[in-house]
C-alpha cells in the first residue's frame, strides 16, 4: 500500500522510512506526458532555444506587473544565444513600466545580439501607446535578433510587430499549442478586455487574427 503522496509519482519504488526498505511498485510509463515533453524539445531545438528557456518565459509572465483592469499584459522574455540564456525579463520588473523585451535587451550591455532569438510570450509591440518610447520590434531589428519565438499573438490587432519582424527577415515562429494554452491561461482576462474593447474575438472568446 502506498500514502497518497507517493502515488502520482514516477519512480519504480519508494522508501516508507528513510532507512527503511523500499516498496516495490508497478510501473506505469507516463507515454503521453514524456512524448510530449519529447515533442516539445524538438521543437525548441529546431528554433535554435531549449525547451527550458520557453518554460522560464512562462514562469517569467506570471510574475509581471498587471495593471487594474487588465489592461496591460504580463509578458515574460528571454534572449537565447548560441542556446545559452544571456538575459531575461518579466514587464513591469524592479518597479518600471517596461516591457520585458526592453528591460531584457537593456541588460545585454556588452553582448553582441546580433543572431540572438527572442523568446516572448506575446507578439512585440510595434507602437507604444503611452509615450515616444521605442516599439520592442523595432529594437529587435536594430539589435539584429535573427528570430523571434512568440507565445500568442497580440489581441490588439493595432499590434503589428509579427507583421514587420517578417518584413525585416527576422524569422518567427510560434509556440506550440500546449505552450500557448499555458499562456491563454494566464492572459484569460487581458484578452476579453482587448476584444471586448475591440469586439473581434472567436466564439471562444480569443482574439480574431491575421
């Protein structure tokens, strides 16, 4: 028999004491998970990053600044070179309004970016709407990122920064579905704002793309 915390566990056998005999457990491969998780870090290595540095992105989210009412987004980044980490933000962190693109690139100081990859879990700017700060997409192209992996697109469709990394031959790709989910999650009441406002969302409620 055994407690109930040592049931959702993988391991092939569990100690009821800490010096005492182990019990022999049945094995249940977890197939679907480790296929996943397998699926996954291809994926990411096939855009030149480690799943882990997608992982860190969506952990970085959650702990960035939200406004009252939803209106900004909590967005995590991290720049990926040669698939090694050399910064990495979340928006609002150390008491600015920052985004995490910027505050990221902003410690990269003597680094050279140029070829680096950008991992957000939301499309850069391309506009900023507050002041004459510049765009994130804009400072991807100057700080020559060769790609940029994104969450989920930006609900707010005056947000063109796929749009233009594209035209500035920055490669971009997507986060898988599973990932996005993980991220639709945690931006739920930021997007019904945006479509709310903007009234172009699915019947799911997610925002109508491009």
């Amino acid at each position: 028999f055994l407690r109930p915390r040592y049931r959702t566990a993988r391991w092939i056998s569990y100690y009821s004491e800490e010096d005492g005999p182990p019990y022999p457990v049945r094995f249940v491969p977890q197939r679907e998970f480790w296929e996943t998780e397998a699926s996954l870090a291809a994926w990411a290595y096939q855009e030149g990053v480690l799943l882990e540095h997608v992982r860190k992105a969506i952990e970085l989210s959650k702990m960035a600044k939200q406004s009252i009412g939803h209106t900004t987004p909590p967005v995590g980044a991290v720049i990926v070179k040669d698939r090694k980490e050399i910064a990495c933000a979340y928006r609002g962190e150390g008491g600015s309004d920052d985004h995490a693109e910027k505050l990221a690139i902003s410690r990269c100081r003597t680094q050279d970016l140029k070829n680096a990859i950008m991992v957000t879990t939301l499309e850069p700017c391309s506009q900023h709407a507050r002041n004459n700060d510049i765009a994130c997409a804009t400072l991807i192209k100057i700080k020559g990122f060769s790609r940029v992996l994104i969450g989920i697109p930006d609900p707010n469709q005056k947000v063109l920064g796929d749009e233009q990394a594209r035209q500035w031959n920055i490669k971009v790709a997507y986060f898988p579905s599973v990932l996005a989910d993980e991220i639709r999650e945690i931006y739920m009441e930021f997007v019904r704002h945006i479509t709310k406002k903007q009234g172009t969302f699915d019947a799911q409620g997610w925002p109508i793309t491009q």
